[in-house]
C-alpha cells in the first residue's frame, strides 16, 4: 500500500513558534476582551444601583414573585406570536417573489405589471407598518367581505404580510437583477424557455444570494409580530399588558421582552453565522 505524502511530517520549529505566538495572541484577547466586558458592565450596573429612583424602578420593573405569576400567560401568547411569525413568513415569500418577477419581467407588453409591482412596492414600502395594521385591522372587517374572515388576528397578519412584502419583493429582485445575462443566454441557448430559464437557472442562483438577507428579514418579522397587539390581540405583549393592569407592576413586560430576546437572539447569531459563510462580511461584524 502506497504511503501517504503527509505521514510522518511534523511542522518545523519556526513553524511551532509561530503557531504558540498566535495561541498566547489569541488568548490574551480573550483576557482582555473579558475584562473590559466586567468592567463596563460593572460600572453600568453600579450607575443604575446607585440612582436615587433605583429601588422603586426594581420594585416595578424586576419583581420576581411578579414575573413567575405572569410568565404562564405571556409564554402562551408568545406561542401565537412565533404561529404568526412562520404562517406570515411563508406568505411573504410567495407574494414577494410574485412581485420581484414582475417587477424584472422585459418587454413593452408587460409594461402593466412593472408599474403595478412598483406600486405595490412603493405604497407598502411608504406607510408604516403600525399605520397599515390599524387601517387594514379596523377597516377590514368593516368591509365583510364574503369569504374573508372578520377577526383582528386575520387582518394583523394581512397587514404584516402587504408590508413586509414590498421589502422583501426589493431583496428577490437584487437577487435575480445580479445574476449575470450570460446565466440567462445559456439557459435560453439549450432550449429552456423564459419561464424555465428563470426557474432552473436565475432563481436558483438568486435565492443563494439573498438568503442572509432573508434571514434578517425574519428576524425582524419575529418582533414586529408583536405590533398585531394594538389590535387587541392576545399574543405576548397584550398578555403582558393584561398583567399589568392588574396592579400596575410592570414586570411582564420585561418578562415578555426577555422571551423575544430568548427567540430573536439565536435566530441573529445563525443569520451572522451563516452571512459569514456565504461571504457577506458586512451582515454580521465579527461576533
């Protein structure tokens, strides 16, 4: 059996040199990157502690005996904010890949669907989400509409789903608009047709692109699922307002913002993690 070019080389002493160099480096960095950590997050805390409406701020904010009893209803309204998070998800990137093809469709006979894709685009990009869900919310059912339901839950997501699809229409279209003509021209040159070209070849390509993106947007979508509750809505931050007003402690609403904080932080680092990996530096720093 042949031997393998590798086996029995060991790096030189240069090489071990500069391998123990980088190993301290890399250790001392981290020392004082914790070091520096402890002592600006000491120094704030001994700020906050030491401010003369502390106690009083730890009484509202930060009572724990508050926060168990209020868990159990803000953690099941949590729940409906992640099922409306994954159902307006899905939604969201069907409507928008409709509108970036349109918008990317050539041609004068398709001149009607680019100005309605940019319409679209331009309207729901303008208005602010909270202004779309109160018009959508409280105008909606006032339309009864046969076939449609009349529930606040139904018209929140309709509006979380118009909005954040003008944006993500705009991420599809960067994608498909990058990818190179010649991509296009081969796909033509072996006899696919427009709309094959664009399945097999352009969109496959744009989707890889576009991804991390994709990933913040969802990010995004996770917290402005709490919006719907202005509607009266009973997802995780009505809940926390319903405990509230109980005795006007404002604990669950810190107990509320931790469990986004438990979802939307994992779901950042991932995004970053997998920025890096598809060469998009900027996404993520260098956490």
């Amino acid at each position: 059996m042949p031997q393998h070019p590798l086996d029995g080389w060991e790096p030189s002493e240069v090489q071990r040199e500069r391998d123990a160099w980088r190993r301290r480096r890399a250790s001392r960095s981290a020392l004082i990157a914790a070091l520096s950590t402890v002592l600006l997050l000491g120094a704030v805390g001994f700020a906050v502690a030491s401010s003369p409406g502390w106690e009083r701020v730890q009484e509202t904010y930060f009572d724990w005996d508050k926060a168990v009893a209020s868990f159990p209803a803000v953690l099941e309204g949590l729940w409906l904010n992640i099922r409306v998070m994954l159902v307006c998800a899905v939604l969201i990137v069907a409507l928008s890949l409709v509108i970036a093809v349109m918008r990317t469709l050539r041609g004068a006979v398709f001149f009607p669907l680019r100005l309605l894709g940019t319409a679209y685009v331009d309207v729901f990009r303008g208005l602010p989400l909270l202004l779309v869900i109160f018009l959508l919310g409280f105008g909606g059912p006032a339309l009864r509409l046969g076939g449609l339901p009349t529930s606040a839950l139904f018209w929140g997501c309709a509006a979380l789903v118009l909005s954040y699809s003008a944006y993500v229409a705009e991420v599809f279209r960067a994608g498909i608009e990058s990818v190179h003509p010649s991509q296009r021209l081969a796909g033509r040159a072996l006899g696919l047709g427009y709309a094959q070209t664009l399945r097999h070849v352009v969109l496959p390509q744009a989707w890889r692109r576009v991804l991390p993106p994709l990933m913040n947007d969802l990010v995004s979508l996770q917290k402005d699922s709490g919006l719907i509750a202005v509607l009266g809505v009973i997802d995780a931050i009505r809940a926390a307002q319903i405990e509230t007003a109980v005795d006007f402690n404002y604990t669950p609403y810190v107990v509320a913002g931790f469990l986004f904080i438990c979802l939307t932080v994992p779901m950042a680092r991932l995004t970053d993690r997998f920025a890096r990996k598809q060469g998009f530096q900027g996404a993520g720093g260098t956490m």
